[in-house]
C-alpha cells in the first residue's frame, strides 16, 4: 500500500463515499473542493495535487479487495484524534447531493465501524452536515 499524507487519506475517504454509488455527483466533487480549501485539517496542502490524489484513491479502490485496503489505508494513515474529522468529512460529501444511495450509507457504515466512531458521535455528525443540507 502507498505511503500517504493524513490529509491525501481524508481526500481519499471523501472520493470513496462519492465514487460509492458509481457517480460522483457534481455537488459532491465541489463540496470536496471547498471543504480541503477551507478547513484547517488542511492548511497548507497543495490543491493543485487533487486531481492526482484522486486518481490514487480510484486505483486503490479499483484494485484486489480495493475497498479493505481503503478502509485499513484510513485507518492506518489517520491519527485517532482525527478519525471523527475523517467521518465527518465522509457525511459532508455523503449529503452534499442531497442523495444517499444505500451503497454511500454502506462506506459510512464501514468506516464508522473502521473506525471506532461510537454511535453518538456519529449520529451527531450525521444530523449536523444533514441540516446544513435542508432545502426551504
């Protein structure tokens, strides 16, 4: 598996939850877009690599057991303080279309689990980017 920054895997999580349901929905590409030009977990990293780090998550998932590697590069690559930012970050993505296809809600599933997300957390996570989300 390839070395990686801990903020090349949080763009990795975001492009695995978007590329989840075969369709990274416009709205998605440009929620990760914002989010890694805005956060401090980011400061400092190079936007310009998005593109390239994009194309290192596809092939990691596309590859033999693609998404049990994802989901150990996550787990490994990630400091635990930063595993609910990680999770976070997903949810962020996951709603930014206002569509959660059963297989996105499966990756979240997964990397809460990964990742030892109690439930609490998650679900205030999860409520939090879905009211950021509501329509009128």
């Amino acid at each position: 598996m390839p070395s990686v920054s801990t903020q090349d895997a949080l763009v990795y999580a975001m492009i695995t939850v978007s590329a989840a349901d075969a369709d990274m929905a416009d709205p998605e590409l440009q929620t990760i877009g914002e989010l890694v030009d805005s956060l401090p977990v980011f400061e400092g990293y190079d936007t310009s690599l998005l593109p390239k780090v994009s194309g290192v998550a596809a092939e990691i998932l596309a590859g033999e057991d693609g998404l049990e590697n994802m989901l150990s590069l996550l787990e490994d690559t990630v400091p635990e303080r930063l595993h609910d930012t990680l999770y976070a970050l997903a949810v962020e993505v996951a709603i930014a279309d206002r569509n959660l296809p059963q297989e996105e809600l499966r990756f979240l599933q997964l990397l809460r689990d990964r990742l030892g997300i109690d439930k609490l957390t998650a679900a205030a996570l999860e409520r939090s980017a879905t009211a950021r989300y509501r329509n009128a």
